[in-house]
C-alpha cells in the first residue's frame, strides 16, 4: 500500500526553498518600491505586476505596474 503524502510539508518545504525565498523577496522589494513612489493608498486592493515576466525567470529586471488584484490573477500563466 502507497503511504500517504503530507501535503503540508510539501507546501512548507517548497515555500522555504532558497530559490522561493529569492523570489518572494524580490516581489516584496518591487511592492516596497510602489509604495514608496505612489503612496500606501494608491496601493489599496491592487498588484504590482511584472510585464513579460517568465514564471520562472528573473524578476529584479522587469517593469512593473500597478494592476487590480482580479486582472493580475487572470493575465497569470497556468501552473504545473
């Protein structure tokens, strides 16, 4: 019998990966930059987008707009 997987770890793990922490960080340093060019408000309910961005490639280099949460979302590639 198959043992069962632990999905929690899983999702942990991955987040915690060095490569994630990379990336997350790099998000976080583009929506600080937003903030600190158009003000906390301007940023209400709203994403910091990444024009052309690979899903898996190098954010630090790419433009950036500030798009509504539901248009980031939907513009987003499929995930594997």
């Amino acid at each position: 019998m198959a043992r069962k997987r632990d999905y929690a770890k899983e999702y942990a793990d991955y987040h915690a990966s060095p490569e994630q922490k990379k990336r997350r960080a790099e998000r976080n340093r583009d929506r600080r930059a937003a903030v600190k060019k158009y003000g906390k408000e301007a940023l209400q309910g709203k994403e910091i987008d990444h024009l052309g961005s690979n899903p898996h490639g190098d954010l630090s280099k790419r433009r950036t707009k500030i798009v509504d949460k539901t248009t980031n979302r939907k513009r987003q590639p499929k995930r594997p």
